[in-house]
C-alpha cells in the first residue's frame, strides 16, 4: 500500500494517450507529432513516443516508465513536429510538479496515486509560437514493489515464452539467432548446392508457390503460438517443409523473424553505419545507386546470396500488388528494417528508418542494375568487412 511514510520508494508511470486540436507546422496543414518526457530525479531520465505522421489529433496510447521519483521531480513533457529536412519544431510543453502530488498524500493508505485528465500545452517562457492543443494523460504513483512484482511477471512471461533452449545439444542446431556463415557451413554437407539457408529456402519457395497473391502478405502477422513451435523445431535441428495447406502470414512472419534475428543483418552494420552519415538530399542524387550497388557487390558472399534472393521475392510480390495489396511502399515498410539496422536499435530513430526503406526501395526497384556485376554474379571471394568499411568512407563522403 502507498502511505506517506514510503515516499522514498516510489515510481512515476506516464500514459500517453492522445492529443487534440494541436497546432499545424507543416505546409499540408498537419503536423507529425511526438512527445519528449524528462524526469529530473538524480540522473535525467528521457522517454519519446512514436511519431504520428500528418494528424493534428494523434493517438499515441504509449505507457512510458519513468523510474524512481521523489518530492523534488518534475515532470516535463515537450511535443514536437517531426521534420526530415531541418529541426524538428516546437508544439509546446507541458511540466508537472510530481513533488507536489506526492507532498499532499495523506496518511491514508492508496495502492496507488493517479492522474488521468487532458492538460494544456504551454508556450516555452514567453516565445509566441503558436501552441495549441491539449494532450491526454495517465500519470500513475505506486510504490517500487508493485513496480518490481510487475517485472518479475514480466520476466516470467519472457522466460516461459523463449523460443531458444539453453541446452548444449541445441545450441548446434539453433537456425534462428545464428549467423550465416555457422548455418551454411553446418548445413554445406547436407544441402551442398544451397546458397541460403535450408529453412529460408522452404520459406520462399511456399511464398513463391502460395503466396505471392495473399492479400497483406508481411504486413499481417502470422499465430504466435504456431510460430513459437516451429521456431522450435527448427532449433532441434528438424527439417521443417511447407506446402499449400501452410498459413502464408504464419510463414512470412517467420521469415522477417529469422532476418531480424540474425546477429549481422544482412545488409551488415558497416553498411548502416555508412548510411547514417548519408542525408536524405544526397540519396536523391544520381550517384547514390552507384553508391550502393558497390556497398552491395563487397557485401560477404552469404549475405549477398540471400540479399539476391529476398529482393527478387519482394520484387514478384510487388508484381502482383493489384491482387495482394501490396506497393513497394508497403512492403518495404514491413520487410526493410529487418534487413538493415544499427548496432543497440532501440527502433526510435525514424529519421535512419526512412533512409532504410529509401534503401531497400531502390534494390526492389532497380535490382537488375544493382545486381548485375560483369563477369560474374557473386561477390568477388576476398571481400571483408573492413573493406566495406574502408570503401565505405570513401563511397559515402565523396
């Protein structure tokens, strides 16, 4: 129970829920709202929400954990337009005296102390630029031992839901969360004419066969519980096969899972590092094809494999958009970020995730020219990683 001698062991939780009547920074009349949250307790403590685009009424729904409070923390949440060419710009703040909530408890005994109502967006000191607005919160005051009861039944889910055993025998056998060359190399004596993966092999050629008309094919998700248990039989080492009878969302999903497991991406973290210093006008210029078709070609010969392979297959279900309903637009939306990442990704940088779907854009769209390489249709043999990197600098800079 929360009684005002436990003042010392508590923590702030903040709902996010939605905004109203915002003010418009763009010139279509909307903005791409997101909201900043700062806790000053000891060390600052930063939570973002995701950004709506084009809305001047976003729904965020977003549950933001703030950490341990105490009577001197503030609350400051500041909401912002997102902007891809310049600064993002300011849509007003909001601060709350979390010190005085807890001051006011009485000595009667709460499980928890809670807020939830709209609160205007202020202007910054006294700047007029346009705020407008109001945006809805739950702020929540428990005690830490509800906090950490929450966890350890977090941690229990987590636990009981992992699809990887920890057992010697399966850890040379695991398909998801290995890299590519283990898996081909333990796999070259069995299948010694595959250039990818036997499990991705299966995958694609059920898409290939089945689902290449399925409507909303990788943007729909496939059954957790289905997907958890074939996980796992791969991960025994089963030879896992697919057929017509199989559900095509289920086998999709499995395979943006597997991509996003993989430990190197298969457009590999030296690539996302040159693409962070790329800006968004430079990727519009003649020469980033040319850019990237090199990137490509010096690409670790497995990756290039089934980058070849994965790009055709997003290149025939884009063929077949006026059934599927699925653009280009659409499907590297879905597909793309589980093909190129940064290194500790929390997911939060739309600015990175916009140039990956420019970049898996273009190898959809031009993949004959991107993957024509003269004399030979793989990677040349001595390619390393640091000369990704070294080229890399070059190619990106210049």
């Amino acid at each position: 129970m929360l009684k005002k001698g436990n003042k010392d062991k508590l923590y702030l939780e903040v709902t996010v829920i939605r905004g109203r009547n915002l003010c418009a920074k763009d010139d279509n009349g909307f903005s791409d709202p997101y909201c900043v949250l700062r806790i000053n307790t000891g060390i600052s403590r930063v939570k973002k929400t995701k950004c709506i685009k084009k809305t001047l009424n976003p729904v965020w729904n977003q549950t933001l954990d703030m950490g341990t409070i105490t009577e001197q923390s503030i609350l400051k949440l500041t909401c912002w337009d997102k902007d891809t060419f310049s600064s993002d710009d300011f849509m007003g703040q909001i601060v709350i005296d979390i010190g005085s909530m807890i001051k006011e408890l009485t000595d009667q005994e709460l499980s928890e102390l809670e807020m939830n109502d709209w609160v205007k967006l202020e202007e910054k000191g006294s700047k007029n630029t346009g705020v407008s607005g109001d945006i809805h919160l739950k702020v929540v005051i428990s005690e830490n031992k509800k906090k950490e009861k929450n966890v350890k039944k977090k941690l229990k889910k987590i636990k009981e839901e992992q699809d990887l055993d920890t057992d010697d025998s399966n850890l040379e056998t695991c398909v998801f969360g290995v890299d590519l060359d283990v898996l081909m190399e333990r796999q070259k004596q069995k299948y010694p004419d595959l250039l990818i993966p036997q499990f991705v092999d299966a995958i694609i050629k059920c898409i290939l066969e089945n689902g290449l008309e399925s409507e909303g094919i990788f943007r729909l998700a496939g059954t957790h519980s289905i997907m958890k248990e074939i996980k796992q039989r791969a991960n025994r080492g089963e030879k896992i096969m697919f057929d017509q009878n199989s559900d095509i969302h289920n086998v999709a999903s499995l395979l943006k899972t597997f991509l996003r497991e993989l430990p190197n991406p298969i457009l590999t973290f030296e690539i996302a590092d040159m693409l962070t210093i790329i800006t968004n006008e430079e990727m519009q210029t003649d020469n980033w094809q040319n850019r990237l078709k090199l990137a490509v070609k010096n690409l670790p010969n497995f990756n290039y494999e089934l980058l070849v392979t994965i790009i055709e297959l997003l290149h025939q279900i884009t063929s077949n958009s006026a059934v599927n309903k699925m653009s280009t637009q659409n499907l590297v939306i879905c597909v793309g970020p589980n093909l190129l990442r940064k290194k500790n990704d929390d997911g939060l940088d739309f600015s990175f995730i916009s140039k990956v779907c420019d970049c898996v854009t273009i190898l959809v769209e031009q993949k004959d020219y991107i993957f024509h390489v003269e004399e030979t249709h793989a990677p040349k043999k001595s390619s390393k990683i640091e000369e990704i990197s070294k080229e890399g600098k070059i190619l990106f800079t210049t």
